[in-house]
C-alpha cells in the first residue's frame, strides 16, 4: 500500500517548505515517481546531514562539499550528490525489505539512511576517517540503527563479507568495478555513475546467474571516488 505523501507545502515552517519544493520542483520532474521515495524524501531530514557551514545549501540542486569550499568538495569528491541524482538512484534500484544493501563513499550518510528505511541493512565504506565518524553521528541522530559505516577504501581493500542484493557507489568512475560484480547475489544489482567528463550515464547492472545484464537508464554527472581506475591517457 502507498504511503500518503506529505503536504508541507502548507506549514509556515521554511525548512520544510524548502524541502517539499525541492521534492517537487528537482525531484517529482526528474522521472521520480514511486510515492513511497517521494514520501521518504520528506522524513529523512537532509538538512540534518549537512555540514553546519552549508545548512542553507541543502535543498539546492548542486554537490555539497563535506570539507572545504565547493570547488575541493567537487575535485576529492568528497561532497553529497545533488539530491535529484540521490532520489532517482533510489526510485530507479527498487530497495525491498529484505535486502542487503553495500554503499562505496559515505559522505555524510544521507544516501546510506535513505537505504536503510528500505532495505533489510546497509553497510557503507568511507576512506575518509573523520567523514566516516560524522556520517555515524548523524545517523545515530536520525534514529537510523541498520547502517554501518566501516573506515575503507572500496577500491583497494578486500571487499567485505557477501553477498549483497543492491550495491551502490556514491560518486563517479571511469568503468564499472569488476569486483564489485562478483560480490552480488543473484538477482543483485549494481548501480554506479559512469564515463568522463563531460557525459556520465548511471549505469545499473543486474546479476543472473553468470550472466550480467547492464541498463543505462539516464545521463548525468558527479564527482569522482576516490582510488578507482581511470583510462590510459591517449598516446600519440
């Protein structure tokens, strides 16, 4: 059963009158239709994953830094992906209750609470330590107790224990991890943001049996993760 979707556009409260337009001016358009992401939009709070120096940031449809200004959040890649890209990634993968869920790249830990209302649990690997640490207060502040954040670099250290159902990567790469593929479960899904500059495609692969099948449903763009291979430059 849908759940009724809120109607904040009617409380004087300007955050959450920024929320619902950000919902239905960014989001709703962008081909997000599953009442039940829309509805969760609301209850998870974004603001309240957002460093204290960028509050006023948070429902504007850009990358927010974690650490420094913009233009270093964008070029380490340690930011928050527009929250357009964070919702139709979410209406797009069809999270069920049951599953278990990887993220590469917590950030903040907004992505990895959004999961975490849908799935069974989620485990999120962060490189960066005091990025990990703040993502796991803010998720202990929202209540959310099926996430955890691990200290890792998803490029380099061995994987953790699976298989999972729905793997995400919260940023850019050059090519989809062949690694990461083999750590789905049957019927898994993988969903990463991939290509170079200037076009990116989210690319979602779905593991059956041995067989991969690979979809790219829309085109965007994001900063790069950290430590995963890029293309050989063109030698001439």
């Amino acid at each position: 059963m849908n759940m009724p979707l809120n109607t904040s556009a009617n409380t004087n409260d300007p955050i959450a009158h920024a929320r619902y337009n950000m919902i239905e001016q960014q989001i709703r358009p962008w081909n997000v239709s599953d009442p039940e992401v829309l509805e969760l939009l609301h209850q998870v709070r974004r603001e309240d994953f957002v460093p204290a120096a960028h509050r006023s940031l948070a429902f504007m449809d850009i990358e927010i830094p974690l650490r420094g200004t913009p233009e270093e959040g964008v070029r380490t890649g340690q930011c928050m992906l527009a929250p357009r890209v964070e919702a139709r990634l979410l209406n797009d993968l069809q999270v069920k209750k049951h599953e278990r869920v990887l993220e590469i790249g917590t950030g903040s830990g907004y992505m990895a609470a959004l999961l975490a209302h849908r799935a069974k649990e989620v485990l999120s690997l962060e490189i960066v330590p005091e990025l990990a640490d703040a993502a796991r207060a803010n998720l202990q502040r929202a209540g959310i107790g099926n996430a955890t954040v691990r200290v890792a670099d998803g490029s380099q250290d061995p994987l953790p224990e699976g298989p999972f159902d729905v793997i995400v990567l919260s940023g850019s790469v050059a090519e989809v991890p062949q690694a990461l593929l083999a750590k789905l479960n049957d019927g898994g899904r993988l969903a990463a943001i991939v290509g170079l500059d200037p076009i990116m495609r989210m690319t979602i692969v779905q593991r059956h049996g041995n067989r991969f099948e690979t979809t790219q449903p829309w085109d965007t763009s994001s900063p790069r993760l950290t430590g995963f291979a890029e293309p050989s430059p063109f030698k001439f």
